[in-house]
C-alpha cells in the first residue's frame, strides 16, 4: 500500500467469499497474469473462475469458525478517515496537536491521499454470475472536500 502500490500504478483486488474460505488475490496493474475475466469483467457475461488465477495473495480457511454467522452482507467503503473514523479514533497520543490541528495545518502531508478508482466490478455470489454487475468507470480523480 502507499507510496510502493502508487508507484507501480495501482493494481487489480479480488476477492472470493464462500462458507468454507475467504481468498484474495492482487497483481499490479501492469503485471501481464492478470486474469482476462479480472482484467475485463465489467464487459464479461461469463462466470468467473477463481480456481484459474493462481495462489490467492492471502487465503483464509474456516477451520472452525463460522464463517456465514460471522460475516454478513458486505459494504465496500472508501475512506481516507485521516483522523481514525473508521479506526475508532486511533490517532497516536505522541503526535504533536490534535488530528484535526495536524490536518488542517499540514495540507502538504496529504498531497497524495485520494483514492482513484477507475472500476468496481461485482459479482453475484449465486453461481459467480456476473448477470449482477454493479460498474462504474471514470478518467479523472474525484475530490472530496
């Protein structure tokens, strides 16, 4: 993340869920294995097939632990939560001033602290289908104030 993943251009996250595994995969954005159902989801009608694409970066196997009671229905959140909102206020107590102070008086710091998505694609969970696509594609980072 940061400085490294802005460097090679962003890349490409997937996820798969299921009641046994929860499995992520990413490549950079220009990493020539990047599956063409990844690289070209948001215009497939195919099902996706997440055996073919190799070892998932990170994989996480129910070994016990109830994966449908525990992980409900998902919402993707983009957040540059500077002072901790999604942390639970987790702004170090050794950092000069408040975290509002520090980003109010240090706009410099933050320069390069934007998301730029240019897709999200997702998938019905019955079957992979990709009948259920929920796409939006823009050229120019959007700004939030």
């Amino acid at each position: 993340f940061g400085p490294p993943l802005n460097a090679v251009g962003g890349g490409w996250y997937a996820m798969e869920r299921s009641a046994s595994f929860i499995s992520v995969w990413f490549w950079s954005r220009n990493d020539t294995s990047v599956p063409d159902e990844v690289r070209n989801a948001a215009g497939s009608k195919n099902k996706v097939n997440p055996a073919s694409w190799g070892t998932p970066y990170a994989n996480f196997v129910n070994n016990g632990c109830d994966f449908d009671g525990k992980f409900k229905p998902q919402n993707i959140i983009f957040s540059l939560g500077l002072c901790g909102d999604w942390a639970d206020d987790a702004y170090p107590c050794d950092c000069p001033s408040t975290c509002v102070d520090n980003v109010n008086n240090n706009p410099e710091g933050f320069k390069d602290a934007y998301w730029d998505i240019a897709s999200l694609t997702v998938f019905a969970p019955a079957s992979m289908a990709a009948r259920h696509i929920h796409h939006r594609r823009h050229h120019q980072p959007t700004l939030f104030k």
